[in-house]
C-alpha cells in the first residue's frame, strides 16, 4: 500500500508541476479533466446520479456547465459571464427537476448545482490565481498551504499530537496536529517568499503579506478536508472514486486545494499591489 500511495504521489506531483508551469490550455486543459472527474465523484457520492448508470438529466447539465464555465474563463475571463454560466446551470437543473418530476428530489437538484460549484469553480481558481501578475510564482502558494500544512499537521500530530478535536468527524485529527499545520504552512511560506517571491516582485516586501496568506490559507485548506470528510460521512462511503490508487479519488486528493484555491486567489487580490 505505501509503495501504490508513493507511486501515485509521484504520478500527482508530475502533473500539477507540468500544470503550474505551463499555464495556459495545457493547465486549464488538465484542471476541465479533473472538474469533470471530481463532478461526477460529488453527484455520485451525494446521490445525485446512481453509481453504474448511465448519466442522467441533472449530472449531463452539469457536466456541459463545467466544460461552459471553463470555456468562459479560459476564452472570456469575464467575471459576468462566469456567474450567467452558474445561474444558467442552475436555471437549467431546476428546468430538469420540473420537466421529469416527480424523477428528482429537489435536494438532488441542489446537489447538482452545488457540486459544479464546491468542485469545477472552486478548482478554476488554481488557474486564475495562475493567470494573474507573477501568477506563475503566486500560484505555488496554493500547494504550500494544502499539501504543505497537511503534512505539517500530520508529522505534528504524530510527534505531540493528543487533544482530538473532531473525534466523530475526524477521529485522527488533533488540535496540536491542526496549529502545527498552519503554523508550518506560515514558515513555508515565509521561506518561500524570503528567497524567491521578494526577489521577484519588486514593488512591496511579500513576507509578511505571505504569511498572512498562508495562515489564513491553512485553515481554509483544514476546513476543506473536513468538509468533504462531513460528506462521505453523512453518505456512509470511504472514498469519493478509485481513479487514484492508494488515494481514492479526485476529491478524496484534492479537497484541501480546492477550497484554498479561491481563497488565495481573493487575499492576493485584497494585499498585493
């Protein structure tokens, strides 16, 4: 098992360098073909669509929703249009819902909705913050305060780690475990930003404005593993897909990015010159 999670590691780190670095389509590209697995995990996992059926009429909307968002930020970049494409998407399952009742429940078409937003648009924001001036040094805070504050946490969970916090949700987790994640992801970032960020952005010292953001950045990236932890929860499943050995899926991978991701995106926006 450790070498299949090793392997997949790997395999993950290789794609999201080649994603970070390149931009452009080829980021955009990957992140549409993630959206549109991590879709199909949430709308599975939350019954929305039943698991080996052929799509139905909410999960189809919202899959042509996730390739129109994606189209508009990549071709557009307009902050109208990416909202007319959400409420037409729900426009759209809420026109489904009707047309078949009594087919779906009305909770399986917010799901639908809220799925394309919690997955596809959340995750659009690793190519926005990308997108955007020094983007291309900015965007690696994104995995600093996911993926380095949730291996901050857990080497500091198993050193000191004893008060359990959430012991239903997260029976693993611990207050010492959480502080030490954000905390390193602070450090991190401040050591980021202290040999490469302020020799690059030369109109404000970034130090303090990083960690600032990785502080913030960490919690958001704690809550968001919480979260999708809360939903396989209440659905009774252990992971959201297979597509990752050792991993799981997409979202069981990811649901600490996708929540720090448009919160980096916001801070840079809000600090940054």
């Amino acid at each position: 098992m450790f070498w299949t999670r090793f392997a997949s590691s790997v395999v993950l780190a290789v794609i999201a360098l080649l994603a970070l670095i390149m931009g452009g389509p080829v980021m955009a590209g990957i992140l549409l073909l993630i959206s549109f697995v991590a879709y199909l995990e949430l709308v599975t996992a939350t019954g929305v669509q039943e698991k080996k059926a052929g799509w139905n009429g909410l999960t189809i909307v919202g899959l042509a929703g996730v390739l129109a968002y994606y189209v508009v930020i990549f071709f557009a970049g307009g902050k109208s249009l990416e909202m007319m494409v959400i409420i037409g998407t729900l426009l759209a399952e809420m026109f489904v819902y009707v047309i078949a009742f009594p087919k779906y429940t009305i909770e399986q078409a917010a799901m639908a909705t809220f799925s394309l937003i919690y997955a596809p648009v959340m995750f659009s924001f690793m190519y926005q913050t990308r997108e955007l001036p020094y983007g291309i040094y900015i965007v690696w805070l994104i995995l600093i305060c996911s993926w380095g504050c949730d291996t901050c946490a857990y080497l500091v969970g198993i050193l000191i780690g004893k008060k359990k916090i959430f012991p239903v949700l997260s029976p693993k987790k611990s207050l010492e475990g959480c502080i030490g994640g954000v905390l390193g992801a602070m450090l991190l970032g401040f050591l980021y930003s202290y040999f490469l960020l302020n020799n690059v952005v030369k109109e404000q010292s970034m130090n303090l404005i990083v960690v600032i953001i990785c502080g913030v950045g960490a919690v958001m990236s704690q809550l968001g593993d919480l979260a999708a932890s809360a939903i396989k929860r209440n659905h009774d499943i252990k992971d959201y897909g297979k597509l990752i050995p050792g991993h799981g899926g997409i979202m069981d991978r990811f649901d600490s990015v996708l929540v720090t991701a448009p919160m980096i995106y916001f801070m840079v926006i809000l600090l940054m010159k």
